[in-house]
C-alpha cells in the first residue's frame, strides 16, 4: 500500500471543510495510508491555537485519523543537505517545508500538496498536486 503524505495545506482546507479537499482525502483513503509529519501537526497546532479551544479539539480529531511520521536525525541530515544545495542556487527554502519533504522523501511517501511549486525543488520527492485536475 502506497504512503501519502498529507501537506498542511491540505489539512487546513480538510478543516474548513473544502468540498475539494474533502472528496480528494476520500479518493486518497481508498487506495494509500494517509500521514503527515510532526512538522505539519506544529503548523496546524500553531494556527488552532490561534484560533482557540474548539480549532485545537478538530486538529486533535483529525491527528487520530492520520499517522504522524516524526522527524529523525536521518531526515534532518538530508534535509540540510537540500538546503545548501538549493542555497547554491539561490533557491533556499522555508526550513519547514524541506523538513516536511525530507521525512516524507525519507519513508518513501508521496507528498500531497498544493505548494508544488516549492516542493518540487527537493531532489527525490515524489510530489502530488491535489489542487490541479491531473494530480501533477
């Protein structure tokens, strides 16, 4: 069974009940195991907080759902890698978003995400669009 990893992005969309989201994570339950990273879970916990009790209670609910991947020393390594490569090149990244695509490179997931654009440029990372038609 294929991983995928669920981009926050995504999740956020899931949350404020997107009707495009929520028929793609449907389509994605059929035929992958569903994650996200630690990483993602931070973002999400941050932005409920902001927003009080009852955002935190549906990050929690949805938390349960999905299986957090954890940042290893591994990933980190890699994902620093990535960043002076793409630094040489004037491409730097959020670090965030190269620790998110370096775990989910990392477990050999799929990353599911709108943000292609930048998550592209992590060498290896298999990445789906879940905002383009074609996935791509």
């Amino acid at each position: 069974m294929e991983y995928k990893v669920l981009d926050t992005d995504l999740i956020v969309e899931l949350l404020r009940g997107n009707e495009r989201a929520k028929e793609y994570v449907r389509k994605l339950e059929g035929e992958a195991l569903l994650c996200t990273t630690a990483i993602n879970m931070f973002e999400l916990y941050y932005g409920a907080y902001k927003l009080g009790k009852e955002a935190v209670e549906h990050v929690k609910r949805l938390e349960t759902r999905l299986v957090v991947l954890n940042v290893d020393s591994r990933a980190a390594e890699e994902a620093a890698e990535e960043q002076a490569r793409l630094s040489a090149q004037g491409m730097a990244l959020d670090v965030r978003d190269l620790l998110i695509g370096a775990t989910a490179r990392r477990y050999g997931c799929v990353l599911v995400t709108g943000n292609v654009k930048h998550m592209k440029r992590i060498y290896g990372l298999k990445v789906e669009n879940w905002r383009s038609e074609s996935g791509v």
